[in-house]
C-alpha cells in the first residue's frame, strides 16, 4: 500500500510574497495526490516596533514551525525572501534551533527543497537558495531542485522569477509587485514534483 508524504512547506516573508507563493507550492503537492501539505511559518525575530516602522503587515494565521515539525514531517520545501543576496535572519535563527536534530542524524535522507522572493531579477534569485545549502548538508537532507520542470522559467517576454534552483517571485523594490499567474505556476510545478520524489522515498522498497 502506498502511503501519502506528509510535506512541511515552512516559510518566512516580512510583506506576504512568499506566503503567496507558498499556496500555490500546496497546491501543487496536493494535485500530485501522492502526498499532504501544511503550511508553517517561522518565529519572527524583529520586535514589533521595528515590523510597525517597516510597515509589515500582520503575518498569515499559519502554525509556527519549531524542530518538532521536522521530526514530524517526511520533507520540507521552505520558502524565504532574500536579504542582500542570502537567506535571512528569521530562516537561520530557526535552523539554528535544530541541533538536536542533527547531533541525532534525526532528518538524514529526508528530501528538502526550496522557493524565494527578491526585489530585482538580480537580486539572488539564485544565490539565496544557495546559502540554504550548508544546512541541507549538515543534517544530511537530501535537495531536490526545481530544474526547468516549468516552461514559464524560459520565458523571456516579461519578469518571471525562478529558477533551476526552485520557485520565485521578484517583489519589486518597494514590494508593490505580487506574484504573477506564471511564478505561481512555477511554484505549482515544484510542489507536484517534490511531491512526487517524497513519496517515492517514503515507499522505497529496500
């Protein structure tokens, strides 16, 4: 019997962007229907008046991740805006919090992917995730990119973000630009795709 891999799609966004994004990751894990998906959030770690000064809105109702939940779930897609070019601050406090995990080699051969906001289409589209990677390899997670699974991703007609790397949204500079038809596309395609290899890994026969 084939059994569904519980997928956490765990994410951080200051202005919603990845929150966006990461519906549409769901929904892609789900249309697989070879897995299940929650979508968690991260602890924020900015005081609440410095978040009023930067005029972020209220965060989605979204269950706050801690190291239980990768404990709990059978792979993670985490979803992250870039600050100069590298994962932000939120995202490492957190994977910071796991070395109980890692003393205890609780997460190895678990598949782990990940999607992205930035300002400009050079603003780490590819980079950022990048900077995840270390942490991928410490606990011995196995990363599973996007490729070019999407046509979207070759589509040079207008801005599309993205990469081989995962799914991506470009914010714009001052953060009026919301994901597009296309990036949320994009972002369908990986959460059907990683879908697919997380369960092909929960059932491997050895």
């Amino acid at each position: 019997m084939v059994t569904k891999a519980k997928i956490a799609i765990i994410t951080y966004s200051t202005y919603g962007h990845i929150f966006t994004l990461a519906e549409a990751v769901k929904a892609g894990v789900e249309s697989s229907g070879h897995a299940e998906a929650t979508i968690f959030r991260v602890a924020e770690t900015l005081s609440k008046e410095i978040l009023d000064k930067m005029h972020a809105p209220e965060p989605k109702d979204y269950p706050v991740a801690t190291a239980e939940t990768l404990k709990e779930h059978d792979g993670f897609l985490f979803g992250f805006p870039t600050r100069f070019g590298i994962l932000p601050a939120q995202f490492k406090a957190f994977m910071d919090s796991t070395g109980g995990l890692w003393s205890s080699g609780a997460l190895a051969g678990k598949p782990v992917g990940t999607f992205f906001s930035t300002a400009s289409q050079h603003g780490g589209q590819e980079t950022t995730a990048l900077t995840a990677l270390p942490f991928f390899a410490h606990h011995g997670l196995i990363y599973v990119p996007l490729g070019f699974a999407n046509t979207h991703l070759f589509d040079v007609s207008e801005v599309v973000g993205g990469s081989a790397w995962g799914a991506g949204t470009v914010a714009g500079g001052d953060g009026s630009r919301q994901p597009s038809d296309k990036e949320k596309e994009i972002a369908g395609t990986q959460g059907k795709d990683f879908a697919t290899i997380a369960a092909k890994l929960k059932n491997a026969v050895l």
